[in-house]
C-alpha cells in the first residue's frame, strides 16, 4: 500500500469518528434519561470496534496481504471443561455424568474482533471506549480461557481512552502503564496483553469526548497501523 492510499484510509477514519462524537450526544438527548447513557456507551463502543476493523485491515493490506485471506469475527469459540476439574469432583455420580456427557460440556467465548488469516485463528482484540482496572480483571480472563485453545494466540485491549491511571492515556502503548494494572496482569502469565490507547489524556468523567472534544490524531493511527503489520506479517 502506498503511503497516499494510507493517508487516505486514516484521515477517513479520523472523519468518522469526528462525525460521530460530534453528534453523539444531539442524538442521545432525544432519548429518555435511563437510555442516554447506554446510548453513549452502545454508539462509543461501535466507534471503537469500526475504527479497530479498519485499522487491521490497512494493516494486512500495508505488507501485502490478500483481502481473500484475512476473516474478522466475533462468532462464539467452545471452550471445553477442563479434565482436570472433572478429575477433582468428589461426587462420583455427578463425574461419571460430566464424564459421559463431556461433549455437551462448554463455554462459548468470545471477544470484539477475532483475526483469523487463512482460517487460523491468530490475534483476537478487545475494543472499549474505555477501560478502568475493574475491566481489566474480565479482559484478562476471557484471554486466559481463549489461549487454552489458542496458545499461540496475540491478545491485544483497543480502547479510545484510559482511566487505568500510570501513562497509558500518554502514551499509546504505555512506556511504565500502571502499578495497579501490572499487578493484576502478573496473574495471568499465560497472556501478553497489548494495550492500545487512541486519545490522549486520562478518562475524565466530568468531561466526556463527546462533550469536551478529544481529536483523533494521525500519529497515532499510524502507529496502530504499525503495531498490527508488525504482528500480521509473520502470516503472510
């Protein structure tokens, strides 16, 4: 891809998302106050998802990748119970029935954006408006479960901004992040996950984007650009 037509691909997604957060909040005011918030959220989080579709798309189109060869999904995955679990149950009665039933025994999982390249399940992303610490926890956990499927699987958070605290809202993939989220992912060894922050600036509650514009800049796409070609790239 020539840097004309990725310039062109990014500057549409910046005016896609200026158009949105511009009149999200116009819209959601016709609804009643209970719905103005989900509303807020629903049509934040879609942004999210749009923008973190794009982005992976000019990704594998930038080191030559082949429309036909890439699939984003969020259809559930099976995740099976564990053998290990059915072992431990000291009912005998309830194990041998898990036992003999364990095909029908499972947890359909899935996260915002599932990559799959030539029908290999290789980088699965979340996508949030935001994320605070609280969030974290779940993220976490979804990813731990879907590596036990996919171990080699790339996890990544995609999110517009940060209320995590540490540097992540300066940063958009944090140079320190933050002692409390570190410290929550040391228990999950088994997943590296990868966080992206689009705005700068911490989450300010009192001050939403749709109310105190943020810009969506350039760089920043560019550098979200990078980061999915650099992974994408071993799959060519």
């Amino acid at each position: 891809m020539k840097n004309e037509e990725l310039n062109i691909r990014l500057q549409k997604l910046i005016a896609d998302y200026d158009t949105v957060v511009k009149v999200i909040d116009t819209e959601a005011s016709s609804q009643s106050d209970r719905a103005y918030g989900g509303m807020i959220r629903e049509v934040k989080g879609k942004l999210q998802e749009h923008i973190t579709e794009e982005i992976v798309r000019i990704a594998w189109a930038s080191i030559g990748g082949r429309e036909s060869d890439i699939e984003i999904n969020s259809k559930k995955i099976k995740i099976p119970i564990s053998k290990d679990y059915i072992e431990q149950i000291q009912d005998q009665e309830l194990r041998l029935h898990i036992q003999s039933n364990q095909d029908k025994y499972y947890y359909g999982l899935s996260v915002d954006k599932h990559i799959f390249i030539r029908g290999n399940f290789v980088s699965a992303i979340e996508c949030k408006a935001y994320t605070e610490n609280a969030m974290i926890k779940r993220i976490l956990v979804d990813f731990m479960l879907l590596k036990t499927r996919y171990p080699q699987l790339t996890c990544y958070l995609f999110q517009l901004e940060s209320q995590m605290g540490g540097d992540y809202s300066t940063y958009a993939l944090g140079k320190y992040g933050s002692r409390i989220t570190h410290s929550i992912m040391s228990y999950f060894p088994t997943v590296h996950l990868h966080i992206f922050t689009f705005l700068t600036g911490e989450r300010d509650v009192e001050n939403p984007i749709h109310k105190v514009f943020k810009p969506l800049e350039l760089d920043r796409l560019r550098d979200a650009v990078s980061l999915m070609a650099d992974d994408l790239n071993q799959h060519l």
